[in-house]
C-alpha cells in the first residue's frame, strides 16, 4: 500500500483546490582531491581524476498543499549530480497537525539518523560546504516509508524537542565497498531523537534499531568469498553453515549518536558522535565524530572541523562461536575486506560568504589521512554556491 502512496498524494495535490506554497533549494558545485596515493573514494566526494562539478551539485524542488486547516501533503523532487541528475520523489507525506506544537505524518517521510539529518542536503541551512562525512555518510535509508510523530514543548527555561519514527525501507548500502550500492531491506525501523535547549547550549541524542534483510549483501559480498574457500577446508557441513549464518547481514541493525552545540556572540562549537552497524555479523561497528568551531566576520563565517571514521577491523568477538581454526581465518579474512573502505580522518577549513538572502558561496580546504596504505595521506578542495528560494 505505501508502495502507491506516492501516486495518491500526486493525485491530492493536483485535484484539490488549496493553497500550495512551493520552495526549493539546492548547491552547485566543484571539487577535486588530491591524494598522495590513490583516491581514497569517500561516497559522491570526488572520487575520479579531474576537477568534478557533479558530485556535490543537486536540486530540489517541494510544494506543500493545505488541504484542510490541519491537514496537507508534502511532495519533494530532488535531482543530484552523483546521480545523474535522475529526479526522483525523495518525500511524499500527509501531515496532521494536532496542536501548533505536535503533528503527525504519513508516507514517504524523512528518517534522520543524526542530529542535522534534516539540512543534510539544505547546505545553505548550515556553514559546513557539506556536513561532516565521517559521519553524514549519504545513507538511502535516510527517507522510509512509514509514520512519524514529532513534539516541542518549553518547561521553564527549557525547551524539549523529540520525535518518533517507525516504518519500512528498501534500497541500497554499502556504497563504500561498491559504489553503485548493494540491496537491502529494512523491517521494523524505530527511530528516536530527543532535544533539550536553554539559552546558548544544546544537547541532543538519537537511537535507531531494524531487522536488516541482507539476503542481497551476503550474495552479493560475502558469499563469493566464503564458499570458494570453504570448499578447500576440512570441516563438518554444520560448521561451515554456522560460519555463513555467523557472517550473514540478516540481522537487527542498530545505531546511535549524542552530541551538542555550544553558541555564543559570534562563535560557535559544536560536536557529535556515532555508533552504527549490523550487530553479530560481518560488518565491523563504525565509530565517527566530529567537533567543529567557527566564527562569525558579518558576511564572512569561518568554520573549522575534525572528523574521524573507525572501524576496528581486528574485533572478531562475533567469531566467539567458531572454534575451527580455518573457518575463524576466512571470517575474520571476510570482516577485515568490509572494513578497509572507511577508516579516515580530515581536517576542513570552510569559509562562507552570504552574497544576499537565499545565496551563500562557500570554499573550502580538506586534508586528512586513510587507513589504507594504498591511499595514505590526501588533500582535497572545493567551492560552489549553495542556495534556498
């Protein structure tokens, strides 16, 4: 049924007679890295020779029809260049809204994994040239079909900000290891976030947890590998299939994060930190922060981060099971394969110029250091124009 909710809310927002207010926002920009060694590959950030001018640019276009006084559907296109410019339905909700600070909606919806998820492609909405990598990773499952509640509230001098999420997703990951992405399908997603505020800090923290169905991912990833070199080892066929159901994707998904902001005059700090994976699989627990501060010289601002990327790739506790010495080997062998691609680290410089309301220029300067040898050190640069109307 959700599957043809989009075409339904097309049809409200064509048939009924309402108010429609339409916005749009987007980024053109162009970048190339610098790698000592080979290109370290970072999801849609430059990853071929040249000066590229498609990966970081993207349009997007939304409309938002009233169709009653707390009833209306949200529609949003979005074209990006990493994409080829294919424009696709990225939003397509119902909204109830039960009080000026409660509301519910259905469909298509936003699913934030972490704390500025919802400006991730918005950049004007933020003085990064793009947030932090190490942790907005460009996951698919950043939108789901489902339900999502959200509240605001003041207590005090407090303010309270919290938002529930439920629902389904089918699309793809693991972009890292293959760039054109793998299939997934995640069931039973519950996503929380949680806000509290007074005066000039913030602290925030969020949770997600899903049944991961990565039947795709063990074909495509796993499996390749593993049978090949089961077939030359001396055990029994229970223990080879325990090492396959050890190895597999298809379980529960869970992650996490917390962090805060810190703003006064004009400076700002501000940090945050995540844990995420697959639990009991092959698919090693990533670890990434940021901490990032900058400086406001009205209409320049200033910012600088450091974010990091972990994954420990000789954490084989989920091999604790399997005691045959050859199968342990090819597990961990499998484990480590996934890993390689996401372990860095970069230093970012961004300055951004407000050239008038809705239009900001920002460049900025990367260098940083990957954990594979074959990459090593890196540099990197960027520049564009991020926009809002």
């Amino acid at each position: 049924m959700l599957r043809n909710l989009t075409s339904a809310l097309l049809f409200l927002a064509c048939g009924v007679a309402a108010q429609t207010d339409i916005h749009g926002f987007g980024s053109v920009r162009a970048g190339k890295m610098l790698p000592k060694g080979e290109n370290p590959k970072l999801v849609d950030m430059y990853a071929s020779d040249g000066l590229i001018w498609r990966d970081e640019t993207l349009f997007a276009l939304q409309t938002t029809t009233d169709l009653q006084d707390s009833l209306r559907v949200t529609l949003q296109m979005m074209a990006k260049g990493s994409d080829d410019f294919s424009a696709k339905m990225s939003l397509a909700f119902l909204s109830y809204q039960l009080n000026p600070d409660m509301q519910i909606n259905f469909g298509r919806i936003a699913n934030p994994l972490f704390a500025q998820s919802d400006f991730q492609y918005v950049r004007y909405a933020h003085d990064y040239a793009r947030l932090p990598k190490a942790v907005y990773w460009n996951f698919d499952f950043e939108t789901i079909e489902g339900l999502s509640f959200e509240h605001k509230a003041t207590a005090k001098d407090f303010a309270v900000k919290y938002r529930l999420i439920t629902g389904d997703f089918s699309g793809k990951t693991f972009k890292s290891v293959r760039p054109e992405g793998v299939p997934i399908k995640m069931h039973n997603i519950i996503n929380g976030y949680l806000e509290l505020s007074r005066d000039y800090w913030t602290v925030f923290g969020g949770a997600m947890q899903a049944d991961g169905d990565g039947t795709a991912i063990d074909e495509q990833l796993i499996f390749p590998v593993v049978l090949p070199a089961l077939a030359n080892v001396n055990a029994s066929p229970a223990e080879k299939q325990q090492l396959l159901d050890t190895l597999s994707m298809s379980k529960r998904a869970r992650y996490y994060y917390f962090g805060g902001r810190l703003q006064f005059g004009d400076w700002k700090i501000e940090g945050e930190k995540t844990n995420y994976g697959i639990l009991n699989s092959a698919d090693p627990r990533n670890t990434a922060h940021y901490l990032a501060v900058s400086r406001r010289f009205d209409p320049f601002i200033l910012t600088y981060h450091h974010e990091w990327s972990m994954q420990d790739i000789n954490d084989f506790g989920f091999l604790r099971d399997i005691s045959h010495p050859a199968l342990r080997q090819i597990g961990s062998q499998v484990y480590q394969r996934l890993a390689t691609p996401n372990r860095f680290s970069m230093d970012v410089l961004t300055l951004r110029y407000d050239l008038q309301p809705g239009v900001s220029f920002k460049i900025d300067y990367m260098q940083g250091r990957d954990r594979q040898p074959k990459v090593d050190e890196f540099r990197g640069f960027s520049f564009g124009l991020d926009f809002v109307f």
